[in-house]
C-alpha cells in the first residue's frame, strides 16, 4: 500500500476521467475543476483510493504520461495522442534519443517525446512565438519533465543550430522550408516527420524531402476508431474525430 | 562521418526497403535477401553510405527500433507497430517501466516494449509454448535487447508472480481468463491492455474487466491509411490492410 | 425557363442548405423554417432562382430524391442515404420490383424505395406502431410517392403476407426472427436485406440465414468520409459519423 | 415454380460467387469460366436450384443489377457499385431521368444509371475512345439495357449538345474542362457528378465549380469495409480495398 507523501505530484481523476494535476506542496486555492482545496490533504491517502471532495468524487493516482497530456492546459489544437505514438514509433524514438520539435503548441508532443527519452536524452523545442513557449513550457514543468527539455525561440526554417539529431518533428505550416535544415542537423539514419492537416501541405512537402538523400519515405493518416461495449453488443462510436493530421516520414542516409 | 566498427551491429537496407540485421563480428554465411557475405567487409564503411553487393545495392545504417522489428522472423500474426505504438502510449510505457505480456509470439511488441523501457525497466514475457520463446528470444537477442527481458514458460491464465506491475499486455485468446491475475499484480494506477480480433472476444473480456476496479476502460482500433504522393496528386493507396486487433485498456485503482 | 404553377410542390432551399418542401395550393400558414407565408407567392417564379423570404434566402426547386429525404421530419434515427443508397444497389432494386420493408421508422428509405420502384413497382411497408406508420405516411405524402407505398399495422417476426419479393429489407432489433418468414415470401434470386448497428445482432443472424438457401451472404459496413476541400487545400472533416448500421446481405435460390 | 425459357437471358453463379450471362438462344460454344456447353440444356430448369456442368455447380437465376455489373468484363478499372450507389442516391436518379456520362468506361457505370432509370428515362454515354464505346455497348447489351443507352463519339470537354438533362457524371481525368458545358446543359436543380481519384483533380474541379451558380457542393470519400462474420466472432476483414475515388456532387441553380 502506496501513500501519498508530501510535494509529491498526483492526478486527481473525476469520474467523468477527467484529470487535474496537483503537487501536494501547493498553498490552498481553487483549482480548476477540482474547487477550492488544500492540497496536503491528500497526503497519507492511499494511491488508488477515491474520496469525495465538494460534491464529486475524485481518485488519486501518481500521474502517468496519459495524465500529463490529457489534463494539460491547451492553447493551439494539440497533436493528440494516437499520432503522438505514432511518431514516437516510426521515428524510433527511445531512451537517451536526442530530438528537435518546432513548434512546441501547447507542449502536448513535448511531453510525450521528453517521457520516451528519459534519463539522458534531450527534447529541444523551437518556436518563433514567445507566448507559446511560455505556455508550453509550464504545462511541460507541471508534467516533471522540464530538465529533458530545452526550448528556443527561433524560427526552425531560418536553421537548425543542433547536428547529429535521432529525429526532427516539424509541426508548422510550412514544413518544406524547414527541410534542407533538417536534412544537416539529422544522423545518418536519422527520422524527419511532418506532420500536416492538408493535402496540398503533404505533396509540396515531399517534394521537397525527395530531393535529399532521404529514404523510406512515406505518408499516411492514423485513424482511431473508439468502439462501444454494452453487455447488448459493440459497435464504433457515433461520434468521431474524422481528421488530424498527414503524418510524413523520411529517414537520412548521408 | 562514423565508420561501421568491429563487432557492431548493422542494418542493411534494399531499394525495396527490406532490412537484414547482421553483427560484423559474424562468419563468411549466406545471409538471408543478403547472399553469400563476410560481415567483416562493412567494417571501416561509413553509415548511411551505400554500396553493391552482388547484384543489390544497399545502405548500412545503425539499427533502429523500425529496423529491428521490420526484420525479424516471424513466426505467427505479429502485433504490428501502428499499434505497438498504441498500446506504449495508451499503457503510458516509459524508461523504467516494469511490463508483462503474454504470449510472446515472434517477439514483436517485446522489442518495441523493450526498447521504451531501458535502461533500467523490465519485460516479463509469459508464454506456454515453449518453441515460441526461443523463437522470439533470438529476435529479442538479434535486436539486442536480451538483457531487458525476462521470458517464462508459463500459461498467464493459470497465475502471475509479480506484483505492482506498471502494465499487462495480454495478446492471447482468452484474455478474459487471465484478468483477475492481472488486476492483483498491478500497481495502483497501473494499466491492463488487450488485443483481440474478434467482436466476441472483447464483449466477453470488457464483462470481466468491469467485475474488477478498473478505471478508463475503453476499446478503440487504430487504423492506418497510407497516402501514396506523387508528383501528379495524391490518394490513399488501393492496397491497405482491413484489420488487426481491437485494443482494449483499463486502469486499476485498488 | 421553366416556372412554378399552382398545386405544385416545390422545394425552399436556404443558404444553409435546409430544406423545406411545400405546395403551391397550400393556404397561407406559419411554415417550419420558413416563416409565415402564402405558398401562392412562388406561382410564376422561375425554378432555380433565388429570392428573399423575410430575412431569409431561398432557392426555388423542384424536390429532387434527396430533397425529400433531407426534408422529411424524423421521428426515429432514420437510414441515411449513403446506406439506403447500398441497400438499392445490392438488392438490385429497379424500377418495377415488389420491396418489402419493416419497420417504416420515419419513411425515410421508404421514399428512396418508392422513388427507384416506380412506376409501376411497390413497396410494401409493415410496422406494429402505428403512430410510427402513421408520422411515416405523412412524409411519404408530402414526397408525394404514396401511390407506391403500401402500409401494414403488422409484426414481421408473426409472418409475411406477401409472396415472390423482389427484395425484403428488415431494420428491427430482431430480424432473426423474421428470417424464415423472409425466406417463404422472396422470389428465387431476390434479396434479403437486415440493417443492425450492433455486433451481437449481425452474429445472431447470419447464423439464422445460413440455416436457409441463402447465397451471397455478406456483411459490410458503409462509411462515407466528408472532404472538405479549399484554395488551400482538402482533407476529411474533423467532424464525421463513426457508425450507423452493419448491412447483411444474403440472396434466396429455392 | 419458375422455369427457365428459350431465348431467355440467365447468370450462373459458380460456388465461389463467380457469374456468367447467358441466353438460352445462344449456340453450343466454350464460354468462359463455365466450359463447352448448349445453353439450351437450361430451357426448363427451375430458377432458383443448382446443377452440375463439368466438374462445377452453379445456380442458375435471372440477372439482376448485380449479376449484371458483376460479370461484366472489364477493359478499365470500373466505377465500384458502392460508389455507383452514390452517385445514383446523390444525383437523385431516378425512372424516367435523363443522364450523360463521359466516359463509358467499361460500362458499368452506364449498366446501373439505365437500370434505374427505366422505363422512360435516356442515358447518354460520351467518350472519345471508339474501342471503349464498343467494349462497353457489348456489356450494356449483355446486360439488355442498350435500348435505355445512346452512345457518342464525341469529347465531353469540347461540348455537350443535350439540353435539361437531370444529371451529368464526369469520370474524366480533367473534369474542369467539362465543367462550362455542364452547367449549360443541366436543367435548374440538376445534379453535377465528378469521380476523381487525386486530390489534386478534386481540388482544381471545386474551384472551377465554384465559379459557376452551383449550390450543394460536396465532396466526400465512400468506404466499404466487408465485415467477416464466423461462429467465433465477428471483425472486418483483413483485405480492404484502401481508396477508389472522391465524388463531389453539385446542383445547379440557374
């Protein structure tokens, strides 16, 4: 039986799931969705256990990557979790690996790529827009994993300071004049990723990264399907997200 | 510039993108879609060049986690990496995770799995057949990621020794069989993922999940469409694979 | 230039693409959609033109099919037309052929039925609501395709009347236990239709029509995919319907 | 009890749901995917029931749309009846309609729009391809719907001489180029149809479209997914065919 300790971070989870992310050094205040509280109560519950606070209830857990992206606070349309996954796999992203992302959003990808390359590697996030590192930047410390991350306010198309990068993200409108950058800053063998709403975005995009020695160049969109289970029967959802992004990858050779 | 060394592993590559991972400390063999071949002849090569071999061409790059599962022999139906990647996000899989799956197959989703967690996590896989574990076991050895897993002959619906686990994987086809074990060895917060391809399957395993206090439930299929770009316009291709498994996530609380 | 006459129905299209279907003898009345207005007013109007109503914009067409179908007021969750379209051209449907239908819902496929059967074809609707055949026949009227619609205060499950069918379509909760009466009343060759939005319902009954000479049994899903296209750029619509209905297919020999 | 007779037009459906049109007038020849035989043999036998020919078994039953569109042969990649199906819902053809296509393609298209329009209505077929026109006459007529039909040799995009027709359906590489001619020949709230298989086409289509009174512009993707249904379970299947083509749809006004 794990207890909750103090200035430790939790998840609080209500029972509609969703999530509120507190530290239990933090003064007394109204946190948004939670209500006014006093964060040291939680401290010696146990983890796992729901308790009633005002009038919902709520349980707390020790907040796991999908807490820290789904209770981040979001300012841009973020890169949601399903396509996260996917860039992490076809990038080949792993502990120790050394990433540049531009632009950071709302940090949400931020987050995921820092989780995956704990302990030693590095995230480095571009952004021409200063308000959006900030932003960013808190939702990535309130996620614990700000010392994996180095932010810089510069526009990722006028050049890419880092070389022997394991992969490079391009979340901008124009990733195309960002990729003759990422192609030097990149090892051999090293993943670019575009991700991009549009279709006239994807063809003038690959374009351009057919251009360089890049190989195993491929796009494709990542569909996720939630399906409902009664004890009647399943069947998908009504409701779906029709849409996120084209995800484009290309790995360098030399 | 960085040179292939003695006693490395490499990967090389096709111009039909098919990969063949080889350690240059090994004999003059015939090597499968490689052809008859003394590794120590790439040693002093620079990675991402490329070059002839017999009739072929090739590029040598370091291994990556694409390279390592999209060489392995395969031996049943794998978990592909569309959704791998899914279940390491969704389970929250990080550096240091503790994960159990059951069963083992080729090895697929243990290499991923692996690869997420080091340096410090651990993969038990669980797996009654025992030819399977060997099988897997040497794709597991050629990614380089032994030292990672922990392989046991052992039927998961009959018990599971560990405890406070941070995930289970179950790809087997009776998952529902084995969710007591699961909800007793994970941590609080923990996650239980199952795949299954049939309708039936995950009606019957998300009634057990339910008897148990898992949180989050929730049953998606991830669906990839690729997008075949040329110059002319693009499309989503003709070709494009229907199905693979559901993936079904729950959350323990206590 | 064609123009509209008296005891004519037409149809009112706004500039969100509602649409509202009246006649030209129609008395002076509040209108749903429209507002209070004299249908007198469009006499003499050119079909195709546009014209102010109130603070409003209407086009003035002649109904098409799927302005009858859009316009009908909806009682239940109707069949949308991307299914009813699947329905028609699987059962081989054609001007001429003897349909069968159960439940009529809000008479939404009844009218595209209608539409394709005529002249001298029938469609033969049983429904054991009659509230449910009575809204129904209302939007049939106004579709003006009552001379080719038959209604039935009638359980199919207890049996079906008619014999030689060209097709018989079933959107109830059980068709299974509609199947051998389906079976009796189908001509060789004609198709047996069932339209079910859960798993366990398709299961149950295409174990049932594989008990029969049924060929061509098939089971598919229908999803259509709205794109949103600008001088940008297209890609899906963030906004999509995730299901409707599985559509079971099987074709009677003797 | 129906029996088959002289000079009468059957399909046989092979096991594997494979179907061949015959009439019972023919000679004794070898057709193929049924062998050597005298259709005549069929004069008497019950519709509806199967018989040995060779070393097969076939059913033998009157055509209907399906069998005809699913034994046509085929010179060019065909438009799929799912995406037929919605051209006919969307167009709102119906009998009676009067419709131009450009091109003939195989002729499948041109086999389920005379279906639908019989008794009374007129397909016109442009295409500019006289051995196209002659291999799709030769199905339409096999499929005895060439009196609904009237081919021209003749470039949709250099003009369209008909008038107020209901429905104009461009499967054409360059369906911009038709457009101006379109809109002059549809009657007011007649339906425009284009198939394209690029994003590209769809998107210099739309802005051409655009230019003219069109309202109820759309455009969207059809996606069937077979859905294999076994005693086990239900789950789509494997093979799924990934893209055809976009529709958009569009009406004139005047």
């Amino acid at each position: 039986m794990v207890k909750v300790k103090d200035n430790e971070t939790i998840v609080l989870i209500d029972e509609k799931e969703r999530k509120y992310i507190l530290n239990t050094s933090q003064k007394t205040d109204k946190y948004k969705g939670v209500g006014v509280v006093d964060p040291k109560i939680f401290v010696g519950r146990e983890y796992g256990s729901q308790f009633d606070l005002g009038n919902k209830k709520f349980w707390v857990l020790k907040p796991s990557l999908m807490d820290k992206i789904q209770s981040l606070k979001r300012r841009a349309q973020i890169i949601l979790p399903k396509d996260a996954a996917q860039i992490i796999i076809n990038c080949s992203i792993k502990p120790g690996s050394k990433v540049l992302e531009a632009g950071i959003g709302s940090g949400a990808l931020t987050v995921s790529l820092a989780s995956m390359i704990a302990p030693n590697g590095k995230i480095i996030s571009y952004d021409n827009r200063e308000e959006f590192i900030d932003h960013a930047f808190k939702n990535i410390k309130t996620a614990e994993l700000d010392s994996l991350v180095e932010t810089k306010l510069k526009d990722v198309t006028e050049g890419i300071d880092e070389k022997n990068l394991d992969a490079i993200i391009l979340d901008i409108p124009n990733p195309w004049d960002a990729v003759k950058h990422a192609f030097k800053s990149l090892k051999p063998g090293g993943y670019l990723c575009c991700y991009s709403p549009l279709s006239t975005q994807v063809q003038k995009n690959v374009e351009e990264i057919k251009k360089y020695n890049f190989i195993e160049i491929k796009t494709f969109e990542n569909i996720q399907r939630e399906i409902v289970v009664s004890e009647n029967g399943m069947r998908p959802s009504f409701n779906m997200l029709g849409h996120t992004g084209y995800l484009t990858f290309a790995r360098k050779t030399k």
